[in-house]
C-alpha cells in the first residue's frame, strides 16, 4: 500500500486528466447552432429569406441570431397567420430587446413565424423556420452540410452532464486518496 500509494496517485490524477480533457473535447461534437439570418446580409429589407431557409436544417436547441438596424426594424414572432398577412397587432413573443442584436431560442420542435413590423414585412422581411429533433448521434456527419454562417455553442443540455461526470470523477478521486 505505502509502496505504490505516491506512484498510484500521480497515475490517477493522469488518467484524471486525460479524461477530462478527452470530455472537453468531445463535447463539440454534440452541439447546437447559432445561424444568423441571412447570414452576411442580416436581417433587413430586400433579402428573401424563405430562399435563404431553404435545405437548411433547423434543429430543437438551435438559435436564431437577427443582426438588424435598431433604429428601422425589429422582430415579432408571429402565428401562421399573421406571417401571412403580416399582421403585427397581437405578436405571440416581442424579441426586439433594444440593441438590434437578437437571439431567439428554437426549443420546441414546432413552425416558428418571425416578421418585422412598420411595414417591412410587406416588403418580405418576414421567416418561416420548420424545427425538427436533433438528429441521432453522428454516424457520416450529416451536420457539415449546413452552410451560412452557424457558430458552434455548446448547450446547457450537454454540459451539465459534462460537469456532473467530472464531479463524480472528482469525488471518486478524493476518496481513493
Ligand atoms: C393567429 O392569431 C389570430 C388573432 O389572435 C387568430 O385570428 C388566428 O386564427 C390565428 N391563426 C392561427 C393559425 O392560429
Ligand atoms: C417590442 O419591444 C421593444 C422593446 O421593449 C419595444 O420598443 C417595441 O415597441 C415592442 N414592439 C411591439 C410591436 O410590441
Ligand atoms: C424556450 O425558451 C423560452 C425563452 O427563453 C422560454 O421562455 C421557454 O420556457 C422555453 N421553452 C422550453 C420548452 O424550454
Ligand atoms: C421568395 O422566393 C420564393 C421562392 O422563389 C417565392 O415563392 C416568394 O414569393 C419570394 N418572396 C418574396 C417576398 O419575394
């Protein structure tokens, strides 16, 4: 026991390492997307953005980031309808915080209608984005087929599990000293 207690430790706080390590970097591998509507143009007059949702695949935990000009437009979720008619009298959720900078979580797998108001929907400044459930652990990587301007984040789903393992680990570790 006192012969390979020094030695076992130091091993373990290797193997400790390494692992948690190999978990931080797994951890991207599970990941949502941030898509910025229409990408580089942003969301603004004169872009059509059924066009830019098309084969793009949006995902339950994904979000949707509207980069626009505070001081024009702004964003309004809408029902089926009202995307329609552009009707912006009884939104279902106001996003516009103020900054022109918006980011809007996809959390249920449902439609999601999003206009502008003062006028601009008529003028097509309005999105439909069908939500599906994530697909099954990576088997080819179908994920890489998603273009536009998608940044990786990782989701509190992920990483709280992450950190209860690494908790577990730890306290495995302390009791083995
Ligand atoms: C959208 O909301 C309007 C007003 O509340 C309502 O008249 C209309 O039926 C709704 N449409 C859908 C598809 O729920
Ligand atoms: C949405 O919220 C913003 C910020 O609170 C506010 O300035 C704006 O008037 C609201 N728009 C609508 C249509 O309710
Ligand atoms: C989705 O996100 C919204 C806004 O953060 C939140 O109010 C709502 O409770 C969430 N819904 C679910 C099912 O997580
Ligand atoms: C956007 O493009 C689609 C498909 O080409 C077309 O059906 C739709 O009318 C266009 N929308 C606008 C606002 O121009």
């Amino acid at each position: 026991m006192e012969r390979g207690s020094g030695f076992g430790s130091s091993t373990m706080v290797a193997a400790l390492a390494v692992l948690v390590f190999a978990m931080v970097v797994m951890v991207p591998e599970v990941s949502a997307t941030r898509w910025t509507v229409g990408s580089n143009m942003g969301w603004t007059s004169n872009v059509n953005y059924t066009i830019w949702a098309q084969g793009k695949h949006f995902y339950n935990g994904d979000w949707l980031f509207f980069v626009y000009d505070r001081n024009q437009m702004d964003i309004l979720e809408v029902n089926k309808t009202d995307y329609a008619t552009c009707n912006s009298e009884h939104p279902l959720h106001n996003w516009t915080r103020g900054a022109g900078r918006d980011v809007v979580p996809l959390n249920v797998t449902r439609d999601y209608y999003f206009i502008s108001s003062k006028g601009f929907c008529y003028g097509g400044m309005k999105i439909a984005v069908h939500v599906e459930n994530p697909p099954p652990p990576p088997t080819t990587s179908p994920l890489n087929e998603k273009s536009g301007s998608p940044s990786s984040i990782f989701t509190s789903q992920y990483v709280l599990p992450t950190v209860f393992v690494i908790g577990s680990l730890w306290d495995a570790f302390l009791r083995f000293l």
